[in-house]
C-alpha cells in the first residue's frame, strides 16, 4: 500500500510538472525521459546507476546478464550515431534493461517476486526521474521568480567571511587540475549516493526485502522538497549576481576577488534563464546525506564519503555556485530531513517530533534572518559568524543525541554460571 502510494503520489507529481514546463513551451520531465529511449541521453553515468539500484533484487548471475545486454545495446547505438554523425553518449541500454525489467515482472513475476522486482525497477526509475524533475523545477524558477535576493545572501554572507570569494581564488590558484576534480565531484554527486546506497542494499538479494530506511529515501526527499525552498528565496548565485557569468544583470563583475560592499540590499531582477537554485544549497544537502549514510560502512566508504562532503562544498563555494549561507542553510535542511525519515521508520515519539520541529525551527529562522537582518549580521561578523555555526552545530549535536538513544541496546555478555569446587 506505501508503495502503491507513493508511485500515485510520483505520478501526479510528474504529470504537473509536465503541465506546467509545456506551459512555457518546453517538454516536461516525463517527454525528456521517453526521449533517452532513443536519443542520446543527458548522463549516461546517472542511466547505469539506475539500472545498478535496481539490479540489487536480482541474483548474480541475472545482474551479469543484465549488464552485458546493455552493453551490447549501448555498443548499437554508438555505431549508429557515429555512422550518422549523431551526438555521442551511452545509457540507452541502461534505460532499456530497467524497462525491460518492468516488463518481465508484469508478465512473468507472481507474488512477492513480482513486488520485489517492480520495487527494483521503481527505485531505479526514480533516480532518473529526480534528475528530470530537478531540470523542470531549475525551469519553472527561473520562469517565476524574476527577481532575486543575491544582494540579501551576499551581505549576510559577510558575517562567515565571505567564504564564495575566498574558495573562488583558491580553485582559480590550482589551475585546470584541481577545477576538473571538484568538477566531476560536482556532477556526479549521484553516482556517489548510488555508491553508498548498493552498500546498503547489498543483502536485498538474498533477504528479498528491502532495509526500512536507505541513503535513496533521503536523496528524492531533498530533491523533493529543495525546489520549494527555492521558489521562497529565489537566489542565483554569487558568479551570476556579482560576476561575469551575469552579463548586464549582474550588479558588477566583483567575483571571486572583490567581495561586495555592505550596503542596504534590495531586490534585483535577473533574467528568465538563470535557475534560481542556491538557498538553500541540495549539492550540500545530497552531499551531507552521503556522509552520514556513509558511517556505518567499511572504512574505504567513510573516507569516501567524507572526501566527497568537502570537495563538494569546496566546489559549490569556488565555481561561485553558492553563498556560505547557502551550504549552512543546506546542512540544516538535511539533518532535519534525516531526522523525520529516522523518526517514520521507527514510529513517531516525542524526542522525533522535538527533533524535527527544532530543525525546521533553526532551518526557518536562518531564512528569516537573512532576509531581514544581512545588515546586522554583516556590521557584527563576530557575533552573527559564530551563532550561524552554533544553530547548525546544535542540530547536528540534537540529531546525534537523539539518535543514539534510537539504536538497540547490545545485550549483556552471558556469564558463565560458577561452578563448585570438587572436594
């Protein structure tokens, strides 16, 4: 039945979305993806990631076949387009396997192997379908929101020291290398959830069942509920509202080595193209899922993790993607999320409703200030810095706490009974 559910619940979401892009004259999320079917797909990396989420349900001999039909129907694609000249990329036959996997548990699955084997395919589609819907939503607020409030998250951004410049000159300091690394970091922040998620998906084979919560529930409730957010406190970025990549709607071409003036921030308008995706900052988001989901795997997987929370906040800050408020904001946003996840997985209480509602509380309250208050926190940085830092170290500090009470209590070691001495 929560199954069931949440695919309606996906489904209308899709259908709006569509609705809504055909509105402004561009395909919808779902006319994008039926399109990959054929035409070369957008991230062939995110296709087979997809198709490696659903295969945790299958044997191994099954995921080995899997892979190599697509292969082999990505190899016909590329020979085709090559022929023609066409634009080269894989994942069709990563799109196709999925599919076809749909179709062989309608049609050949009964029972629980039938449910097993859609909530593989489900899983997988979802992932792709997040990515579609992301695109929409980026869309959409470019098309609604025509003004920003970069001036407002850039004079608040003061009081953190203006961190977007400084990591902008360093990522310019370590030339083409260091940018093509935080670069690919960047983009495939979704292969590295899928990662951590296969790890915890491991046993899904052979228990047939999935675990109750898993890095996957996470991620599309943040791309869920971010874009929301998005339409709230439209911001585009610091490269966009005071750099180059703005043009003429820029306020001036200041980043990453001249940091803005504190002056009174007003709205400015910006064009119809540029999404309004910065506050708060999901590459932290989805980046902080990662990390905490990745502490309960081998150490390889932890150092992993880690790694990619730093270079993916090191990127969001130096390709001038985001403000310092924007990552603090995304860290909040995440651990609330993670909270409310945990607390429907083991029954609603009292301590995971006080968890989440003092999350959403910090959450809100960091919004509010850096709409109303940038110039307090800009004329008072050694105050404003570090209550930012203490708001989001005490929900880390209330969602650790919290949770620590939720694990199982190991049970006492049994004690040998004692023994009479032999007379």
């Amino acid at each position: 039945m929560l199954w069931a559910a949440v695919s309606a619940v996906a489904l209308g979401f899709l259908v709006a979305l569509e609705i809504a892009a055909r509105h402004y004259g561009l395909p919808g999320p779902i006319t994008n993806q039926v399109k990959e079917v054929v035409l070369a797909p957008k991230s062939g990396p995110l296709l087979y990631a997809s198709m490696a989420l659903m295969m945790v349900v299958l044997p191994w001999r099954q995921r080995f076949i899997a892979a190599g039909v697509a292969v082999g129907i990505d190899i016909a694609f590329f020979l085709v387009r090559w022929a023609f000249h066409a634009k080269m990329m894989f994942g069709n036959g990563a799109l196709w396997v999925v599919l076809g996997y749909a179709v062989i548990a309608v049609t050949r699955r009964t029972g629980r192997e039938r449910v097993l084997l859609l909530k593989g395919v489900g899983l997988g589609l979802l992932l792709v379908a997040g990515r579609k819907t992301g695109d929409t939503w980026l869309l959409i607020t470019s098309k609604t929101r025509p003004v920003v409030l970069d001036q407002y998250a850039a004079v608040a951004d003061h009081a953190l020291g203006n961190p977007s410049w400084l990591a902008g000159r360093i990522v310019s300091a370590t030339g083409t290398v260091g940018a093509h690394v935080l670069d690919y970091v960047y983009i495939q922040l979704a292969v590295a959830a899928v990662v951590v998620a296969l790890y915890q998906l491991r046993h899904v084979a052979v228990e047939r069942s999935f675990p109750r919560h898993h890095l996957v529930r996470t991620f599309l409730v943040i791309g869920l509920l971010g874009p929301g957010i998005y339409m709230l406190f439209p911001v585009v970025g610091p490269v966009f509202a005071f750099g180059g990549d703005g043009g003429h709607w820029a306020v001036a071409d200041l980043w990453p080595h001249t940091p803005p003036a504190v002056v009174t921030p007003h709205h400015m308008p910006f064009d119809e193209i540029t999404p309004r995706n910065c506050m708060p900052s999901l590459h932290t988001a989805w980046a902080t899922a990662i990390f905490i989901h990745s502490r309960r795997g081998p150490r390889a997987l932890r150092y992993a993790g880690t790694f990619w929370l730093i270079a993916t906040l090191a990127a969001t800050l130096g390709f001038g993607y985001h403000y310092g408020t924007d990552l603090v904001a995304g860290v909040v946003f995440t651990v609330t999320i993670e909270g409310a996840l945990r607390s429907l997985e083991r029954g609603w209480d009292r301590s995971g409703v006080q968890l989440v509602a003092y999350g959403t509380a910090v959450f809100a309250a960091l919004l509010v200030s850096y709409r109303y208050l940038p110039l307090e926190m800009a004329g008072h940085p050694w105050v404003f810095g570090p209550l930012l830092l203490l708001a989001t170290g005490s929900v880390i500090h209330y969602y650790l706490r919290t949770t620590r009470t939720w694990e199982p209590k190991p049970l006492p070691a049994l004690q040998p009974e004692p023994q009479p001495e032999l007379v």
